[in-house]
C-alpha cells in the first residue's frame, strides 16, 4: 500500500527535467548537420527551377527574393543574435518572439505595398507576395532556435532545419512538377514550414529550459527597449541583405531577367562555403560570448584561430574544386547552356575566401554589441559596391556582377577585422584578462 502510494506520489510530481548543455564540439557538428540538410535542401530549388524551366524564371524567383529580403531582414531587429547574447537573461524569450511578430506583420504590409505599386504582372506579384510569407514563417522559426541555441542545444535545432529542408523542397518540387508555376510552388514551402514550427519549433523553445515557458505577449515599453536595442544592427543588416542583391537590381535593370537567373545560380556556389561560416558561427556564439564576457583572453583567441583557419581552408579547397571541375558540376546541377556561370563562381568564391577571414570579427562586434561600428563597415561596403555595379554591370553584365561581389567581400573582410581589432583591444584595456588575475 505505501509502495503503491509512492509510486503515486512520484507520477505526479512536476517534471521539470533540464537538458544538459552540449559540448562546443557537438554544437558545432550539429549545426553544421542542420545547416547542410537544410540549405542542401534550398540550394536544391534553383536546379529544380533551371530543369523545369527557363533562365527567365530563375530570375523571377531570384527576384522575389531579392525584393522581399532586406524588408524580412530589417524586421528581425536581428533579435536572434540579442537573444543569445543575453547572458543575463534581461528579456525573457516571450519578449523577443512577440516583438518579432509585431516586426514581421509590418513588414508584410510594406512588401503588399510595393508590389501593389510595381510594374510586375500579377503571377510575379502573387509569387513575391508567397514567399513574403514563406519568409515571415522562416523569421519565427530563427527565434524559436535561438531561444534553443541559448541553452546549447543545436541537435533541437539541427533536427527542425533538417526536416524544413527535406520536406519543403520535396513539396516545391513536387507542386512545380505538377503545375509548371512557381505560386502554387511556393505556397507549397510555407504550408510546410507552417506546420513544422507549430508543431516542433515552439514547443521545443517553450520547453528547452525544463519548464513550459509561457510566451506571453511583452508590455509596450520591453517593446520599445528591444527595438531601440536592435535598431542600429536591424539597419545595419538590412544593408547587408540590400547589398547581397545589389547585383540583381542593376542586372534585372541592364539586362533583364535571364542575367538575374545566371547570377543567382552562380551564387549557389558561394552556399557551401556560407553553410560551414554558418555553422560555425552559431555553434560557437554562445561559447565566444561567455569567453569574452570574462576577459578570457586565451580561450577566445584559441576558438579564433581554430573558426579562421577551418574556413580559410575548406573555401580554398572550395575555389580549387570549381577551377578543376567547376564545368561538369554546372552541367549536372543546371544544364550543360550554363557553363557561362562557371568563371563567375570562380571568381565570387576567391572574394568569399578572402571574405572568410573576417568571419570571427562579426562574432566580436556581436558579443560586444558594438552595432554602430558594424554599421560603418557595412557602409564602406555597399558605397564601395555601388561604385563597382555602376562601372562593371552594365558594361561587362555577369562577369562584371561577379567582380563586383568579389571587390566588396575584401572591403568588408578589411573593414570588419579593423574594426573588431579595435573594439577587442579597448575590452581588454578595460580590466586584466582571466589569465593575469590568476
């Protein structure tokens, strides 16, 4: 009877179990899964396009990306970043998620209002307006894994992103089979993606402390301090994103649709080497944070070197990859009317190699939350590219747009790790490092 009252007691207690961090080694591995599958999985999308059907059609899609990105991007307020810096636990991950939706509902208003203002036919309004949305979903989703990421658990995140990969691209490709058209596509990704973050994505993040954490909806002012907190990187990262289709504008202007297509399918190129930037990054935020916060100088100059010297290695090894049978790969992906785009990946990649070394100083920035020096780097950038899309595009199309992503990789890697320099050595001029309190 006790031992039956027992077993009683103890079905009912609260079950408030705390998963146990993972190593920085297995959150890097992990990422690195996640990101692989996923954007494997989303590269996969422009071959489908180019195979089914024409280079004008790439660039349409390219296009609706290129329009709806920095409207997505600026609403982010880049909170994910905030959210895993946040060492103190300032906001809770209610306060970040509400805000974002807030952000993102504006951001669709603004997306309707261009489109309702443009030029486009209406298939091509519908589908940017589609994959808005698709892109609306995919920004709830990256808050939902940094509240995960903060407790250093990337196998949650790794299993969700696998899944948004594999079945999303499985509902395009199907649904372009079927319809020839890219909306019903489309529609097809965010069904998907609406079903994974309801059912996975947030119960995980509600659940990853040990406890069912309520997402309640934050008061006006925590509203207000988040944004006045993110609005400088919010602008900042919106330069980043409008400088990463700067190319497309101008060629979509110059040259038409099919160039954007070209381009866009060259740039799948540089997807490799962003997904191990990618997965190294986030797998390492959390724990370069935490080095920098206790001036422990030793371990965060360890995990620098070791971050550059894999990148710098595998977007060589990368670069060598395509100059020896960058041609056969095109032909395999794409169609063998594509080889045109092999020396335009060539030259991208060599600039994103360059690119690479200045990886770790956007971490630093982060950490140190110096989002106003940031800015400035991202302004030298885009001036920079401006000036080289005005010279370059029109004249020598492509090429010239691979030129001019090359030219504005190295700017950036320059300006960020000078900046970083500086702001890292006025932190340690600030208090002795971990190392001489001992």
């Amino acid at each position: 009877m006790n031992q039956a009252l027992e077993i009683k007691s103890v079905s009912k207690a609260p079950a408030h179990v705390v998963l146990r961090p993972l190593s920085l080694r297995s959150n890097v591995v992990w990422t690195g899964i996640g990101l692989a599958v996923y954007y494997g999985s989303q590269y996969l999308v422009l071959p489908l396009i180019a195979k089914l059907t024409d280079a004008a059609t790439v660039g349409q899609y390219a296009m609706g990306l290129a329009i709806t990105a920095p409207i997505i991007v600026f609403s982010q307020m880049q909170f994910r970043q905030l959210q895993v810096t946040d060492v103190s636990g300032e906001y809770s991950f209610g306060d970040y998620f509400w805000t974002r939706i807030y952000c993102t509902f504006a951001a669709i208003l603004v997306i309707l209002g261009l489109i309702c203002f443009s030029s486009y036919s209406p298939a091509m309004r519908l589908t940017v307006v589609l994959i808005a949305i698709t892109k609306a979903l995919e920004s709830l989703s990256d808050l939902a894994y940094g509240n995960i990421q903060k407790y250093d658990r990337m196998d949650k995140v790794a299993v969700a992103m696998c899944c948004r990969g594999i079945f999303s691209t499985l509902a395009f490709g199907a649904l372009l089979v079927i319809t020839h058209k890219l909306a019903p596509a489309v529609a097809g990704v965010g069904t998907v993606w609406a079903a994974i973050l309801i059912g996975y994505e947030l119960p995980n993040a509600r659940r990853i402390s040990g406890r069912a954490e309520r997402i309640t909806a934050p008061s006006s002012g925590i509203v207000q301090r988040l944004l006045r907190m993110g609005m400088v990187i919010a602008v900042t990262s919106t330069l980043v994103s409008f400088s990463g289709n700067l190319s497309c504008y101008y060629l979509d202007r110059y040259c038409g649709h099919a160039s954007v297509g070209l381009f866009t399918a060259a740039s799948t190129s540089l997807g490799v080497m962003a997904l191990v930037a990618g997965a190294l990054s986030q797998g390492t935020l959390a724990r370069a944070s935490v080095y920098y916060a206790s001036r422990d100088t030793r371990s965060l100059f360890g995990l620098f070197f070791k971050v550059s010297s894999l990148l710098l290695g595998v977007s060589l090894a990368f670069v060598v990859v395509l100059v020896l049978i960058g041609k056969p790969i095109v032909s395999i992906l794409f169609r063998p009317s594509y080889g045109s785009i092999v020396l335009p990946m060539i030259i991208m990649a060599a600039g994103v190699s360059v690119n690479m070394l200045g990886a770790f100083a956007v971490s630093i920035l982060m950490i140190a939350r110096r989002f106003n020096l940031f800015l400035a780097c991202t302004i030298a950038m885009l001036l920079t590219q401006v000036v080289a899309s005005r010279l370059l595009i029109p004249q020598y199309g492509v090429i010239g747009a691979a030129w001019t992503e090359a030219i504005r990789y190295c700017v950036a890697m320059l300006a960020l790790n000078a900046v970083a320099l500086f702001v890292f050595r006025r932190h340690l001029a600030a208090a002795p490092s971990a190392g001489e309190k001992e």
